[in-house]
C-alpha cells in the first residue's frame, strides 16, 4: 500500500465512525466549538463533509490567556475560510485569578447556546475517547459513585460529542491524511490543573501497565451507560411515575433496585442530586414496624415521611433544632451548618503557593473551594441562603451580576437555589458555593495571607 493509499483509508475509516454515530447528518445544522487543536480541527472537517457546507458554522472564542492566542484566531479563521464555513469570533477579556478552565468553559457554553438557539443548530465539541477516558478517571477519584464511571454521553440536550469513538491519536492521524494543521495548546499538558496531570501521568502509568488501559475505561463507561438505561428502566417499572412506596414492598426489592428507587424518589423531592440518601435504606426499613407517622433526615436537606408504611420525601422543614437558614455567622477558623450544607474556613499562608503572574490556584476540591485573599475578607463572615435583588462582582465578568442571572447561566436548577450557601463580608457577597467567586477577594501577588472556605453536603455520595 502506497502512502496515498494509507491517508484514503484513514480518511474513510473515520468518516465511517463519525457517520455511524449518527450524530451528524445532512441538512441538521450544526455550530462547532473551534479552538484550532487537533480534534476540533478533525471535528469540522467532519462536519462539513458530513453535515453539507451551508448548515455547519463554528464559534472560536480568543480568551488572551497565552501568547499565542491570536494566532489561534488567524488559523481558524483561515480554516474556515479554506472549507467555506461561517466563523463567529468572540474577544474576551480573561480573568488573571481564579478557576480560568471553568470559566473559559462556562463562556464558550454560554456563548454557543446563543448562536445555536437563534439558529436552531446543535452544538458539537470535539471531546475524543483519550477526553473520556480523562474524564472517568478524574470523577472516579473525585467523586465516588456508579455515576461517576458513566463519563460523558455522547448527546446532552443540544450538546453532541461526534468523536467519542475516536482517539487523541486518530483524530491527528485524520487532519494529516486531509492535509490539515492545527494549533497546540501547551496549557493542556500543563501539571497546574488537574486534567494536565492525568493526561501527563496517570494515564502514561496505566498504560504502562496494559496498553489497552485507556481503551478499556472508555469501554466499561459505555457499558455502564448502556446499563444504566435498564436500570432506569427496572426503576421506571417499580414507581410507575408515583412520588412514594411502601416500605414493605421496598424491603421485598433486591438492596441495589431498592437503593436505586430511594434514590430517585429523593432526588425527584430535592430538585438535584441527593448525595448519600440511598446509604440509608437499612434504616427507613426498619421504620415500616412503627404504627402511624415517623421521619427520618437522611441529609442532603431531606427528611423521610413513613405514614401508614408509605414512604416519601421531602425537604427538610425549618425547625429548632437546625441551623437557621436565615444567616449565620463564621468564624475564621471555623465551621457552621446551613440547611444541608456545612460551610468550613481555615487559615493559610501563601508562601511557596502562587504561580507566577499573581494567579490564584486551583483549590483540589474544585468550585466547591476556594482560597481568598484573608485581609480582604476580614474574621468574621456571614453564610445565608441568596435572596432575590442579591448581586456580585464574579471573576472574569468585569461588573456586577444578579445572582438570578449566574444561577440561570451556571445551570443551577431553581429548586437547589434556595439552599446554596451565600458566604458575605459586609456588605459584600464574597462566594457562592460551587457557583462563582467574587473578584474583589482573590488571591494576588500583594496576598500575604490566605482564608479558604470550601462547602460539603452534610451527606457524601
């Protein structure tokens, strides 16, 4: 076989991957995320070549957080213009502290839903089986849990993932076969986020073990989500849509199918994922021997109702022997209860701690943490639920925002909100739990000292 030969069947063999995913197709309009790496690359030119020219256009969003960002923008742009394509460019100014992943995420979404909903478009990344792979692993570790090992699905709402059959490597080989370049991120193997030192070193040992490791946590997250379908399923057929059970035909059910309908009932009362309320399946059963009424908190700001042997749930009423949800006040260092929650700080130094350039570091825990600048914020802070007129000056936005506003745009579904701790210093709101952080308190080169707060659900997963 001649080299010629070689680069056709490249070509052909991914074009018949990505076309049996059946996730793009011709006439359905698609909006592509265009970094200009490898796979956003591969992704476009599958795109066009799939979907048909007139119904693909992309968005490419110049962040300025490296040197080469602009000439990221001319590839894309000249990309583009070679295949025909419709390109959206988007300037932003990139915050210099704080989670700059998550927040370049948040606004490449953000961005992207605009244009695909006036447009009608689905939004297509160019998340690869080597992301996946990344992705079950870093769950894994982070957050224990059958979820966890679920991965990314290849569709979510408007969001399609075309190349998760497809390898960090194929989708290199494919732009060489079509005679394509493309742009590389150093950040991406940068040991400063987590992702980076997965892809550095996690996954290079585990090969280094078996060579089909990678492969083979893809594989067992497919399977998982197949799975995960009859599961639903065998609940589905359990509850027949009903928002109780009684507790003796629970106690009948196999413990896993048992633990699976908990919870789901508990997260259908809450509004989100109920984290640990499954655990407590032992204990509601042994509650179907009590005539009359009994209840149960199970965490996760739940309580369980068992009257006449029906179980259900549902939040967790205010009553004197909780914490009130009104506002209470922390201590640094110290620790304070709110609903469902229990919000912690402590005191550090920053000695040996920031990059260069003044940014703030990833805290481990991710947005359920952060690290804050102490003289900013004072010794005594105030954690209350938000309420409405609440306003902030995040990270990156430069201005204010409603905290209605960063609820709708960060997804945080509206039963959770009344339950998401709200940490103020003065008359300031300084960090919303697992949603956004306040700019005037981050860590800079100034910093000589450092308060970290970070959130827990009273029950962990």
């Amino acid at each position: 076989m001649n080299r010629d030969d070689g680069a056709d069947g490249v070509q052909a063999c991914t074009l018949a991957t990505v076309k049996q995913g059946g996730l793009l197709s011709p006439g359905a309009g698609v909006l592509v995320l265009l970094s200009g790496g490898r796979d956003s690359v591969c992704l476009l030119d599958l795109a066009v070549r799939l979907v048909g020219c007139p119904d693909v256009t992309a968005l490419h969003v110049n962040y300025g957080l490296r040197d080469g960002a602009d000439d990221d923008e001319r590839h894309c742009i000249e990309l583009c213009s070679r295949l025909g394509v419709d390109l959206a460019v988007e300037h932003v100014q990139a915050p210099i502290k704080g989670n700059l992943q998550a927040w370049a995420r948040d606004l490449r979404y953000a961005r992207a839903a605009v244009l695909a909903l006036g447009s009608g478009a689905t939004i297509a990344t160019g998340h690869t089986a080597s992301d996946q792979a990344e992705t079950v692993l870093y769950r894994l570790a982070a957050s224990p849990g059958r979820r966890a090992l679920l991965g990314m699905s290849p569709r979510d709402g408007l969001l399609i993932r075309p190349l998760l059959e497809l390898t960090r490597e194929q989708t290199g080989d494919y732009c060489a076969a079509r005679g394509l370049s493309w742009r590389d991120d150093p950040s991406n193997e940068s040991d400063r986020f987590a992702r980076g030192r997965l892809r550095t070193g996690l996954l290079p040992a585990l090969r280094a073990i078996h060579p089909a490791a990678e492969a083979n946590v893809v594989e067992t997250a497919r399977l998982l989500r197949d799975e995960s379908v009859v599961l639903d399923s065998a609940v589905n057929q359990v509850l027949e849509g009903a928002s109780s059970i009684e507790l003796a035909r629970l106690a009948g059910l196999e413990p896993a199918l048992a633990r699976l309908v908990v919870r789901r009932l508990a997260e259908q009362a809450a509004g989100h994922p109920a984290a640990g309320v499954a655990r407590r399946l032992d204990d509601l059963i042994a509650l179907s021997g009590r005539p009359g009424s009994a209840a149960l908190d199970v965490g996760a700001g739940l309580r369980a109702h068992i009257e006449y042997g029906v179980l259900r749930f549902a939040t967790t009423p205010l009553d004197s022997a909780q914490a009130p949800l009104e506002q209470v006040l922390l201590a640094v260092p110290g620790s304070v209860r709110l609903g469902g929650y229990e919000v912690m700080s402590s005191v550090g130094s920053v000695s040996g701690q920031l990059p260069s350039g003044g940014q703030a570091r990833e805290d481990e825990d991710g947005p359920w943490s952060v690290t804050l600048d102490a003289s900013a914020l004072g010794t005594d802070l105030l954690v209350r639920p938000w309420r409405h007129g609440d306003r902030m000056r995040p990270v990156g936005v430069g201005g204010t925002r409603s905290l209605q506003d960063l609820f709708t745009d960060r997804r945080v579904p509206r039963a959770r909100r009344g339950s998401v701790p709200v940490v103020v210093a003065g008359d300031e709101i300084v960090w919303i739990a697992g949603v956004a952080v306040a700019e005037p308190f981050v860590v800079t080169t100034s910093t000589t000292a450092t308060t970290r707060l970070s959130a827990k659900c009273l029950a962990s997963d």
